[in-house]
C-alpha cells in the first residue's frame, strides 16, 4: 500500500512512480484528482471535507454552522496556508518537520 502527501503538481508523478513499482493501493492526501491505471485501487482523501464534517458532531455547536470562504476552496491554497501553519507552528515549538516524500 502507498500514501501520497506530496504537492498536487508532484501527485501524479508520485502515482505513476509507486505503481510502477508494483503498488496496486494507494491513499491519496494530495488535493488533486489522479488518474491510476487498471487494476490500481485508489482513494482520495480531502482533509478540508472531513474536517468540515466532523466539526458538525462537536458538542457545542452554539456558534452556528461553520461558514466557509470560497477562497478556501481551492485545493492547492488550502494545502499551501495548512502546510505553512504547519511548519511555522513546528518552529515554534522547537520541533523538527519531516518531509511526506
């Protein structure tokens, strides 16, 4: 099984790599659709999504419902300010970042 968090521009590449290698499942973090090949069973996850989803069964819900701005919608900024909290929170604490690669 392989996992994919690389940036989207790097995915497909990624994909193409690892199956050639003979990996026939793969879990993909990155936020872009990918095209595998026949008999490559792959999954596409959207963090934002399952975020959004599961804030709704969060006990207190007093704030009203969560609302989004359409610039967070796209894949590729949302990555990029997630990666940068991140990595800026990282250095904050004195820990060190590893690359998903």
């Amino acid at each position: 099984m392989g996992v994919i968090c690389v940036p989207a521009e790097e995915a497909q590449g990624v994909l193409d790599s690892i199956t050639d290698a003979g990996i026939t499942a793969v879990l993909n973090f990155a936020p872009v659709q990918l095209n595998a090949e026949a008999g490559v069973k792959l999954k596409t996850m959207d963090l934002a999504i399952s975020f959004e989803s599961l804030s709704y069964s969060l006990p207190d819900r007093k704030a009203g419902p969560l609302r989004i701005n359409q610039d967070s919608l796209d894949p590729n900024r949302r990555t990029k300010s997630f990666l940068s909290n991140l990595l800026s929170d990282g250095q904050n604490s004195g820990s060190t970042s590893r690359s998903c690669k």
